[in-house]
C-alpha cells in the first residue's frame, strides 16, 4: 500500500479546514463585508440568519421596495464556473402592498457587472415604484407590477432580456377619487444595450407604445393611446395634455 506522503496529508488538512470555514460561515460576517465595499449601494439589509449556503433577512429595501422574510439558497456547484447561484424567495404574493420575489439569480466572481437571472418573478406594489419614477406628470397609482423573466442577461448593458411585465388591477388617484385602468401587459426585451418595454394596445387606454430605459436612468416613451369611453371627463381632458387627437382619435406620446 502506498502510503501518503505528509505534505499532502498538510494540504488535505488545510482544504478541509478551509472547506468547512466556508460551510459555516456566517451570511451576517459576508453581507457585512458586502456592504462596506459598497456603502452607497441603495439598499438597506435588517436581521441576517443562516449561512453562506442557507440564510435569510428579516427585511430587505431597495430603491425604496421592502420584501419582508427573504431567504436564499447558494449553489457550491455554481462556484466552480466563477458564479455565485441564488435561488431567492421572500415577501408576500398575496398582499397587494408588499413585494414578492421568487427565482434565480447569480452573478460572476471575477465581473461584478455581470448578473444574470431565469424564471425569476416579482410582484411590487405600484404605488411604490410610480414614487421611484421621474415623470413629467405626478401620478400616484394603486395595483401590482408582475414582472416574470424568463432570461435576464447584464453585463453592463443589457445584453439578453426575455420576459413579461404587467400592471394589474391599475388604479390611479383623481381629485374626485380612483379611477379604474385595468389591466396592462408589455413584452421584455434589450434593445440597443437598453431595456425595452412593449406595452400590447389591449387596454382601456387603447396604450399601443414602448418604454426605453437606459442604465443611467434615461428614457424615453413613444407610442399612442386613445382613452375608453367609459373613463370620467378628467382623464379624456387630461388626454388634450399630449396634443390634437388624429381622425381615429387617437393621441400621439413623445417623451
């Protein structure tokens, strides 16, 4: 039998220590470190429990989003490639009020502009993502943001982005109380490095337009609408805001 030389019974040693440093490690030590690296990254992190590989936050906010009791699952395999696998899943799915995520979500070692994402889901509140947004008209709107993404390749720019947006059950604050929207539906996709946002016309604004957003915050909207008759006269006035109606009715949007 031949027996092992005791410097490879050294470096066993020292891999197995190293191992199981990793294995029990506690997540709150990594996040910690995470956030000393970034410390203007919007985002603010409550209780940490578990590990490396299984933990979970009391409270997750980013970008003024809360999702309570996230939790998350890291792949020992993924790491071989140079990526960090997480399947993540938090919030509430069924409060209206509350952000939901569930999926996967990984990011390389050695690129840290680099994220990918499949079958990830998200509900937000809209309400709290409209405050987020720098329109040209205040606006503050009621319902759920699904956003379901089949495939999400980032690497500085959008480079692949496969999925389905939706507002449900849009509601938006009047003078003279809520006014019902209805439902909203969009493709996802990359265009030009940009993500791009395809709202399909079956609406009751009649919203046949595309949303461009660039990764600095820039965009623009291009498209037009012609609101349902049944909305009250405010929002068939507040229509006159993008100009003269066209012999269909319909109303131009450039922004």
């Amino acid at each position: 039998m031949t027996q092992m030389k005791p410097w490879k019974w050294i470096v066993l040693a020292l891999l197995t220590y190293v191992f199981f440093l990793i294995a029990y490690l506690p997540a709150s030590h990594v996040i910690t470190y995470a956030q000393n690296q970034a410390p203007t990254a919007p985002i603010s992190i409550g209780k940490v429990e578990g590990s490396l590989w299984e933990g979970k936050v009391d409270r997750v906010v980013v970008q003024g989003v809360l999702v309570n009791k996230l939790s998350w699952s890291l792949s020992p395999f993924a790491l071989l490639t140079g990526k960090a696998s997480l399947d993540i899943k938090g919030g509430n799915i069924r409060e209206t009020e509350q952000a939901y995520v569930k999926g996967n979500i990984s990011a390389s070692l050695f690129n840290q502009q680099a994220i990918q994402a499949n079958n990830l889901q998200l509900f937000l509140p809209a309400k709290t993502v409209m405050a987020q947004v720098p329109l040209p008209v205040p606006v503050s709107a009621d319902g759920r943001f699904r956003i379901d993404i089949n495939e999400l390749d980032f690497n500085a720019a959008c480079v692949t982005l496969d999925g389905k947006g939706r507002w449900l059950n849009g509601t938006v604050t009047a003078p003279t109380g809520l006014i019902d929207f209805g439902n909203y539906e969009a493709n996802l996709s990359c265009e030009s490095e940009k993500f791009a946002l395809q709202i399909l016309p079956d609406n009751k604004l009649n919203l046949d337009a595309k949303v461009v957003l660039s990764v600095d915050g820039k965009y623009s909207i291009n498209g037009k609408f012609k609101p349902d008759a049944s909305f009250p006269k405010e929002v068939q006035q507040g229509a006159a805001f993008f100009g003269r109606a066209d012999a269909q009715g319909f109303r131009t949007i450039s922004l």
